[in-house]
C-alpha cells in the first residue's frame, strides 16, 4: 500500500523561511506568534504567502493543499474551493492553551 501525502500544518512563508506552529494552529495563530515571538512586524499575507506543510515537510500553497487533503482523504469537500483554509481541517479542534 502507497503511503500518501497529507497536510499536517498550517504555514506562513516570508522572505522564504517557513513558519509553523503545532496542529491545530491556524494562520492566524502562526501570524500573532511572528509578531509577539520574532519581533517581525510586517507579514504579507496576501499571494502564497499562507500555505501548509505536508507530511514530507514542504510547503505547498492553499490551492496545492486543497488538492491533496481531498486525495488523501483527510476532508471530504472544500468550504471554499479552490482553496484550503484550515479550518477545513481542524474545525471545532482549537484550544488556545493547545497553540
């Protein structure tokens, strides 16, 4: 049986450094943490700049994720296609004191 790959987190790229946080953070979660931790103060969120990671750790943006969360069989339908967001994946999941 063939391993797939799945979306294990949500990622923001800036200046081509990834940054992720533990499931079940969200971009948000991944955005406020940049800020407060790293003292970067500006992020543009705008582009591909919000993607995910999968299981074999590389970036891939939201409409990459989409495609590969659906094949893999981790959600059933996009909420908002073409794109992944991830509360697509974790919906109903997050606890602050978990991020």
């Amino acid at each position: 049986m063939q391993n797939l790959v799945y979306i294990k987190a949500a990622a923001i790229k800036k200046d081509n450094i990834i940054y992720s946080l533990k499931p079940p953070a969200r971009h948000h979660n991944i955005l406020q943490y940049i800020h407060d931790n790293l003292n970067i103060e500006t992020i543009d969120i705008h582009g591909n700049n919000q993607g995910f990671l999968t299981s074999e750790d590389t970036y891939v943006t939201r409409e990459e994720a989409a495609i590969i969360a659906l094949v893999c069989g981790q959600i059933g339908v996009l909420e908002t296609p073409p794109r992944l967001y991830s509360e697509d994946l974790w919906r109903g999941t997050y606890r602050k004191s978990e991020v």
